[in-house]
C-alpha cells in the first residue's frame, strides 16, 4: 500500500511546479515505471483520484509507461531482457541490471 504515499508525493512534486511556473491545472502526468521498481501502476491509478482531490491534479489522466527490464551481461557483453534469469545471449547467470528498476515523473501536461 505503498502506492498511496507515492500518489502524495507525485501531488507533491505537482504542487512545487505549480509555485515555481505558476499553472491553473494538470491535465496529464506521465510516469515512467520500472518493471521490477516494486511499483504497481494500477494501484496508482486506483488511488490518484482520491489523492488528488482538491488538488491541480483533480480529474488529471495518469499514464503509466513501462520501462523493461534491461541486463548487460558480465560474461559476453550482450545487453537485452533476460531469458529464465540468464544471459539470452550466452546463457550466463553473471549479469548486471541496466534498467528496470526506475520510477520517475516523466512529464506533466499542465493549463
């Protein structure tokens, strides 16, 4: 249920935009979520609306992207999505995650 902290921040970051370049309201914020961040994009779009009440952010769309989940292998240096936790290119295990874990605001769509 960390997913409800997470909208309060985003509201958060919403509210310090607002008072550095002065907008009215939020019509889209884009959030890059990473595939094994541990952050749910349903649950935050489930608890958005209730978060976002009486806020610029009341009634704005929230937009999930996706990042994959990228490794680069240690043994061969191929960079790609894993394949039953191995290299996809050479079957090793030795790898180190490139990409995947991110959660950011990507960008706000703001009136």
């Amino acid at each position: 249920m960390h997913e409800l902290a997470i909208v309060q921040n985003i509201i958060g970051i919403i509210d310090a935009e607002a008072e550095k370049n002065s907008f009215a309201r939020v019509v889209e914020i884009r959030l890059a979520v990473g595939e094994v961040s541990g952050v749910i994009p349903q649950c935050l779009s489930d608890f958005f609306p209730i978060a976002s009440k009486g806020t610029l952010a009341e009634g704005a769309k929230l937009v999930s992207n996706v990042l994959p989940v990228t490794v680069r292998c240690n043994t061969c240096g191929a960079e790609g999505k894993p394949q039953n936790a191995k290299c996809f290119s050479c079957g090793s295990s030795d790898y180190k995650l490139v990409s995947g874990r991110e959660f950011y605001v990507d960008s706000i769509e703001v009136e």
